[in-house]
C-alpha cells in the first residue's frame, strides 16, 4: 500500500459532515413528522405559545402530558455501530409542576438527563454523548400536568474530531507508507560469479 492510498482510505472512513441523523429536529414539519409520539396534549405549537418563542424557526414541539405514567417522543435512528455520536436538544418550561423529562438512547435513561419540576426556563442546549449500535433509538419520556414543556432542534451528529486530530492522524498513516514503500526497495544482488 503506497501512502496516499492509506490516506485515501482514511479519509473514506472520515464523517463528510456532521450530519444530523434526526428527521425533522426542529418540527419546522408542524407536525411529528419522523417521531412515534404517545400521549395526551403533545402538539407542534408555533411562536409564541405560553409565553415561550423558540430561535429556532416558527415550530417546537409542546409537551404535556398528564397522566403520571408520562408521555413519549421516540424515533430510530441509523448510526455505525461503534461511533460516538452527540445528542443535542433544547428544553424549556413554562414553570408548572409536577413535571419530569428524560432522554433515554435504546431503553436507557441518558445520565444526566432526567429532570423533575423543571423551573420555568427559556430554550436551554442539554448535550449528551452517545454509542451507535447501527440501529438505535432516541426517546425523550416527559410529563407536566399543569402545564407544558417545549422540545425543540434536536440533532444527533457523528461526534468529528478536531482538525489537529485528523492532521495527526493523515501525518502518522503517511508514515506507515512511507516505511512500508522503504522496505520493499528491490535488492541489489551483490553475488560475484567467477568464470
């Protein structure tokens, strides 16, 4: 293998982009469109609604479920299995308890992202780490009996490593190269014949 064929290969198995694998992240649809949705009072509002605008578009999803069971907002996602990826949402609450909400990545409550009665709170960034199976599934589980919470430019993107990391990385796959094109100079044949 020559070395730009090593780093040609590497920057195959490189992310293009940080896409994001969520279909319609910011409900911008006006509807759930990509999501199985379960539970009483789960709309796509517009700005603003209770009070509450989103930056981001005109639409959020308003959450407010009232039996103490909870609702659910889920969707399959298809990711490489092994690669990290980051799960990024933004919650707000108009203030009204009791209220709950988590994340939860194939069944499992993503730690750190369980909260009860959420104060009342404009659209705030939560950001998670999470690991591709190749088949996964991201739910967020939410309850607000009085009131509603808003969900809103949910994305989960490959988790890319910084430019200086690629660089090293390119640097070190053109070494192993350049060795193994060194070690396969042809040898001279130094036998002396006599006739």
């Amino acid at each position: 293998l020559t070395a730009a064929a090593l780093i040609g290969g590497t920057a195959l198995s490189m992310p293009a982009s940080a896409a994001n694998l969520v279909t319609n992240g910011s409900f911008e649809t006006g509807d759930f469109t990509g999501y199985t949705a379960n539970g009483n009072f789960l709309s796509v509002q517009t700005n603003p609604f209770a009070g509450i605008s989103t930056p981001f578009g005109t639409h959020f999803a308003a959450l407010g479920t009232t039996p103490a069971a909870g609702g659910t907002l889920s969707q399959t996602l298809t990711t490489i299995a092994g690669w990290t990826y980051t799960l990024s949402y933004y919650l707000a609450s108009d203030g009204g308890t009791p209220n709950f909400f988590n994340a939860s990545w194939n069944g499992n409550v993503i730690s750190g992202s369980a909260q009860t009665n959420i104060a009342r709170q404009g659209f705030t960034q939560y950001q998670f780490n999470v690991t591709g199976t190749g088949s996964d599934v991201l739910t967020f589980a939410e309850r607000n009996n009085p009131g509603f919470l808003g969900l809103d430019n949910i994305s989960v993107t490959a988790a890319v490593p910084e430019p200086a990391t690629w660089a090293l990385m390119i640097l070190g796959m053109g070494a192993v190269g350049f060795a193994m094109r060194r070690s396969r100079k042809p040898k001279v044949n130094t036998t002396v014949s006599f006739a």
